[in-house]
C-alpha cells in the first residue's frame, strides 16, 4: 500500500510529517531519515484494528457507520 505523506521543516529544528489521508496521523523527527521512520510507525499504529472483545462499561454502545 502506498499513502501519501507531507514532510516539512519544523518551526524550531527538524522535520514534521503529516499523513492528509489519515487525520491526526502526524509525527516528527530530527532529520528526514527520522521523520519518515517514525510517521511510518504512526501509520502501522493508525491502522492497527482494535480489538473487537475488549471490554466496555454495561451502558455502552457498539455502533458501526459508514465513512
């Protein structure tokens, strides 16, 4: 799979990455290398499935939607 990723300088030292694909997917590093390494591990958790036996307080509700 391949996904698109904005890498930009950051403000104060090193590089900032942004996925556009995956809101909130966003990562830093110290040098490009650094940068692209860690947003790829924001990427792998981003879209790690959750666990559908985990446990929920009796009130709660289990909703699917379409996005």
């Amino acid at each position: 799979m391949q996904i698109s990723v904005i890498l930009e300088p950051s403000d104060e030292s090193g590089y900032t990455a942004t996925v556009p694909s995956l809101p909130g997917c966003i990562s830093e590093g110290n040098s490009r290398e650094d940068a692209l390494l860690n947003i790829r591990e924001a990427i792998l958790l981003y879209l790690d499935p959750v666990d559908d036996n985990a446990a929920y307080a009796p009130e709660s509700e289990v909703l699917e939607t379409a996005v």
